[in-house]
C-alpha cells in the first residue's frame, strides 16, 4: 500500500501501522525549516518500524 498525502512526523507512525510500504513525505521534508534534518528524522522513523 501507497501512503501519499498529509504524511508528517506527527502522523507517519499510524500510517505504517497501517501497513504503508511507500510513503511520500515530499510536503514534510520541503516545508520545513531545515530540509535535511526532517528527512533524517522521518528516515528514523520509518527505519525504526521496519526493523
């Protein structure tokens, strides 16, 4: 399953719950302040679940 839309940090823990096995975060990572830092810790997240 596809996870696109609306994914941020303070709900990307439901979705893969969920059972999402991609997830654009493209509006999380662009809009914040430091680009790098929100994909890293969204990269945590997500690597933190599948493992």
């Amino acid at each position: 399953m596809a996870a696109i839309g609306g994914i941020s940090e303070d709900n990307i823990d439901a979705v893969l719950e969920a059972g999402a096995d991609l997830i654009a975060v493209i509006g999380a990572v662009v809009a914040a302040p430091d680009v790098r830092e929100a994909a890293r810790r969204l990269a945590v997240r997500i690597n933190r679940y599948r493992q």
